[in-house]
C-alpha cells in the first residue's frame, strides 16, 4: 500500500527514514551531515513545486531512493570495516560538459579488464561488488533492472540519448545523492531554492563518502583501476582532487551552442517522466548558468592541476576514436593491449557516434539564444574553441 504522504514535504522526513530503514533492515544513517542537504531539499520541493496526486508519489520515491542508498552503504561498511582501509590510486575519471561524449567514452573503455567501473544497480544498492554470475538471481539486481527499465519504457528517447543497464558502469551522480549536496535533485526537477543552496556548499564531505563508497563496492577487485565517469565533476573538481590527488582527469568538449540545448533536452525528458507538467522555459537558463560555472571551476583547476588533465574534443572522438583512446593511455601511461582494443574496436563498429540529425534540438525552445550561450561559455570558448 502507498504511504500516506504529508501535505508538506518537510513533515515527511520521519517517515522517509522509517520506510528506509525498514527496507534494508538496518537503521544507523551515519553522520548526520546529510540532514541539511535533505531538509533543504524538502523545504525547496515545499516552496518551488506544485506536486499533485502521481508526482507526489515519484518525488517522495526519488528521495526514498537516495535514503535507501545511504544506508546499504552505512550497512556495508558495518559488515564490512576492513574495506575502509583500501587505496584509491590514480582513478581515471571522465567529466566535461553533459553531451560531450562522456558516456560513449567510458563505454568503450569499460572493454579493458583492467579497470572496474561503478555499476548501475551497486550504486542503487552498494555492497561489496559480487561475482557477476550471480547479479542476474540476485534480487537487488532484478529490482534496479526493472525500475530503470520501467522508466525507459515510459520515455523510449531517454535510453536512446543516454545508455543505461543495470548491469553497467554509470555516472558517479548515482552514488554521491546519499549525501544531499547533490545536482541530481535539481536536475530531475525545478529547485531553486535548492539550487541556490547546494551551489554555495563545500562538497569534500560527499567525495569522502564517494571514496568510502568505491572502497566498499571494490573491495573484493582491489588490484584493479577505477574508471569513473560523471559530467558533474567539473562543478566539484577542487574537493574531487582534493580527495583523489593523483587522479587522471579526461575532460571532454563540446561546442555549448550544441551542447546546452540538447542538455536541456535529456533534462526535460527525465523531469517530464517525473512531473509531466514541467516547462521547458525552466530549464534553459539554469543550465545554461550551471554548466558556464562548472567549465570556469574545471578552467582553474585544470591550470592549478596541469598534470592531472587530459582533454578531449567530442569531434575527435566520433572522428577517430582509436586515436583519441590511445593518446588518453599514452597521458596516462596505461598499457592497451591488442585484444582489448581489438574489442574497442567491435564495439565502437556495433554502436553509432553522435550520427548526424539525430537527438535536434533548438536553445529557443528552453529560454535560450544562441548570444545567451555564447556569451555564459565566452572565455570556455576562447580557450578550448570547442567544435
């Protein structure tokens, strides 16, 4: 039976952590640093948003989600202490801005053995990874299997512009909602008073407990790289490189007067599954402001950081994929050996890069101009002349 949701969102907070806690069957929620982070997403969902009758109920399920995940996570470090103690060394993590080629890339470099990658359905529920003959009969799999498949099935496009299976690596995002310091929230719907929070908080907590996480899921392949993937992390790359100092950072571009409608697209898509009533004229200009600070923070850290970077241009991707995976070995002095990328090769061949008039969008149809654009991305452009 549906839980009895209170008018107001702050007043659900109690419940949202009973229906938690009795679903993992574990009830310490860790440090109590993610309250702010949850009430101030309560209070914004109370002052921004007009939730009725279904879209009440799949708000409250997002932010049940993300309680849930938190808790695996404290359950897993409970039974599990010894993992906490496990390096994190020299991840390779791919940002840049969102449709710029970033999930394509990790895809094709998920081939390699030896790296492990943050699945979709460990970072639903975290627990030490287990051997993948098992996932399909394990029921954690089975039910993040059938609730990504149930929203692509509402939204057929949302998989055909962003690929997604339970079984494989997905976006950081994913994990580091347990701490309520997180882009997801506002993404998947129209926050402003969250945004204006959450954009003026200190990240470092949420990467520690990203760090913790990665140390548990991983525990059992701890010889083996991470490979990270998350279009969000240039908003937070100074706390991500103030966690992971040795990482190996690929930033990819993209030209914004592309990039930015068709952000607002996929953004759109998703919220509209959500809260059918949510207006395209939203999100243009949020996102438009959001990811212009996320590419002037990666700027400044990439300048600060010379030797943590790699960049990478989403046309030469589509143009010459070989090349450009090579020379992200070459930076990072990673060996490619002959079958994997004999396999990147196959694959690359089975799956289409970015064909063109595929996934058209337009800035006006979000608020936005093409001299908005290029104005918010003026000095992003004048460096990187992104194509």
């Amino acid at each position: 039976m549906a839980p009895v949701i209170p008018r107001r969102f702050v007043d659900a907070e109690g419940l949202l952590h009973d229906m938690a806690m009795a679903e993992v069957g574990f009830s310490d929620c860790g440090p109590d640093d993610y309250l702010a982070g949850l009430r101030a997403l309560l209070s914004a969902i109370d002052t921004d948003l007009d939730l009725r009758g279904p879209a009440r109920e799949r708000v409250f399920g997002m932010i049940l989600a993300a309680l849930i995940s938190r808790l695996f996570s404290q359950k897993g470090w409970h039974e599990n202490p010894e993992c906490l103690t496990t390096e994190i060394r020299r991840p390779l993590i791919i940002t840049g801005l969102i449709r710029s080629g970033t999930t394509p890339l990790q895809k094709v470099l998920a081939l390699d053995p030896q790296f492990q990658g943050l699945e979709y359905w460990l970072a639903e529920t975290p627990m030490v990874r287990p051997p993948r003959r098992k996932w399909r009969a394990h029921p954690l799999f089975q039910s993040a299997a059938a609730n990504l498949n149930a929203l692509l099935a509402a939204n057929p496009m949302i998989g055909a512009i962003h690929q997604m299976a339970a079984e494989e690596p997905d976006e950081c995002l994913n994990i580091m909602r347990q701490s309520f310091i997180s882009n997801m929230f506002a993404s998947q719907l129209h926050l402003p008073s969250y945004d204006q929070w959450w954009m003026a908080q200190d990240e470092t907590a949420a990467y520690l407990r990203h760090r913790d996480n990665l140390r548990l899921i991983g525990y059992h392949d701890r010889d083996k790289r991470w490979l990270l993937k998350n279009p969000g992390h240039i908003l937070g790359i100074e706390p991500l490189l103030k966690v992971y100092p040795d990482a190996c950072i690929v930033q990819t571009h993209r030209d914004p007067l592309k990039a930015i409608p068709s952000i607002c697209d996929l953004i759109m898509m998703i919220r509209k599954t959500i809260v059918p009533e949510a207006d395209p004229l939203d999100d243009g200009p949020r996102e438009n402001m959001l990811w212009s600070i996320g590419v002037k923070r990666a700027m400044a850290a990439h300048d600060a950081h010379p030797e943590n970077f790699h960049d990478v241009h989403m046309v030469d991707f589509v143009e010459d994929p070989i090349g450009v995976i090579r020379g992200i070995y070459r930076r990072f002095d990673l060996e490619l050996g002959g079958e994997v990328e004999a396999a990147m090769r196959n694959w690359l061949d089975e799956h289409a890069q970015a064909r063109p008039g595929f996934h058209r969008c337009r800035a006006e149809d979000f608020g936005l101009t093409e001299d908005a654009i290029r104005t918010q991305f003026a000095e992003y452009i004048e460096r990187y002349h992104p194509r």
